[in-house]
C-alpha cells in the first residue's frame, strides 16, 4: 500500500512533507521548517507522528525538530555524513542503506552537492523522492558542497528513478525557476506550457509542489544539459554536461 503523502508549506517558501501508511499506522515527516504547522497537519489528519526524516541540516529545515519531539517522541533519521550538524538522531543512515517503514522500504541517496550530506529518500512502493534542496521543481539548490562536478552527478542519480516519481522538493521557488528557464530554453512549449500553469497556481496560491521527475526531464535545464537548443544558446556546444551544468548554475546564482 503506497503512503499518502500531505504537502505542508512552512516558513516564507519551504516545505514539509507527511506521508502515511495506514495499515502500520507510520506517520513520517519529511524535514521540519516549523513545529506547529507540521503539529497542525497531524491533528488535521489523524495521525501520529512515528518518524522525523532530515534531509540536511541547514535551519529552514530543521529548525523545528525539538519542538515537534516534545509532543511526538518520534524516532530521528538523518545523514551519518552530516550527522555532527543535525539535531540528535536515533538512527544515522548512508547511501544504499534501506529504511523498513512499514510495508515500504525507504531507499537512501546521498545526494550532496547543495552541501556535504544531503540524503534524499526514495520510497520505491509509492512512487516519490524526497529531494529537499536537491532536485528542486524546474530547478536545484545553490552548490555549497564540493562543485558542480558532484552536484551534477547527483542530480543524473536522481534522473535515473522511474520517470512517474513523484518530487517532493523543500521549496516553492517554482515560478521564478521557470522564468529562468525559459532564458535558456525559450523554445521549449513543454516548458513554456508548464510555466503558465505554474503561474496560474501560484496566482490562486496553490502549491506547485510535488512534481514528477518525467516534468522535470522535459522542462528543467539542470537536467536538460546535454540538449542541443540549450547548449546552443549558451555557445556551449562542445562542452561537457558538467561545463553546461557549472554554467546554467552560475546563470541562475545571478538571475
């Protein structure tokens, strides 16, 4: 049985995520920008909180956790790479490593390059990843981890999932993501189609987020650097994806 998945905005632009499995009765929220919208949402459906899952540790997304745990004692998973960085966990997990929750098995992708240590999780059953500030909807986080050679690659990991994956990404920088796109990629209808409808939801304020990775592959230029409009546009025909990607990224830093 796939979890039901609820999207919590949070803080000015970041997101929460609950997902449920009602055979087990596990609740699992996905980062924790802020205690009471995430309490809110649980009460809101009646669930209780069984397990907090960090993605990273910057404080938009975790600057909630001991609050929340002082009314659900929850068990903690996060990154054993970042784990000197994160709240307390209980269990320290790494890339390959597998979460049983419930009748799901949670995969663990080190998806690093946004910083060192970033996870995302993957629940293969019910079709979604959680990427925080990694793949990001028509877009990714700024690299503050080991250049764009590693965040590059951990984006192509991400790409590889079954296009029908859901992208539950930590913030709603949608419509400005896609502005910026179409700069690169002005000839694309897939993508001019899909910002006119990002637009239109945000204009109703309704959320963009999740996505689907089979979206993101036709319409985002982080995962678009070996197309041959873009490449053009750029002047950058005969560069590696990595030269493409360090472009585009350094493109949007100044958007």
């Amino acid at each position: 049985m796939p979890f039901e998945i609820v999207t919590i905005p949070c803080l000015e632009h970041n997101y929460a995520f609950l997902l449920h499995d009602g055979e087990s009765d596990t609740t699992v929220v996905i980062d924790v920008p802020e205690a009471a919208l995430v309490s809110d949402a649980l009460k809101s459906q009646g669930w209780t909180l069984t397990h907090v899952m960090l993605t990273h540790h910057h404080g938009d997304h975790t600057g909630g956790v001991a609050e929340l745990l002082s009314e659900y004692p929850a068990t903690v998973i996060g990154g054993a790479a970042d784990e000197h960085r994160l709240p307390l966990l209980d269990q320290a997990v790494s890339d390959g490593d597998v979460i049983t929750l419930g009748a799901e098995s949670v995969e663990v992708l080190d998806v690093s390059g946004h910083t060192r240590g970033h996870i995302a999780y993957y629940f293969p059953k019910t079709g979604a990843v959680a990427t925080a500030d990694s793949l990001m909807a028509l877009g990714c986080g700024r690299v503050y981890g080991d250049g764009p050679e590693q965040m590059y690659a951990s984006l192509q990991k991400l790409a590889a999932l079954p296009p029908e994956t859901l992208v539950l990404s930590g913030h709603e920088f949608t419509e400005k993501n896609a502005a910026f796109a179409l700069t690169i990629d002005s000839t694309n209808d897939t993508l001019i189609a899909r910002a006119a409808e990002v637009k239109e939801l945000r204009s109703k304020g309704q959320p963009t987020i999740p996505t689907t990775l089979s979206d993101e592959l036709a319409t985002n230029p982080f995962l678009r650097c070996d197309n041959a409009q873009i490449r053009q546009t750029l002047g950058m025909e005969d560069a590696t994806s990595v030269e493409v990607f360090a472009e585009i990224r350094e493109r949007k830093d100044k958007f």
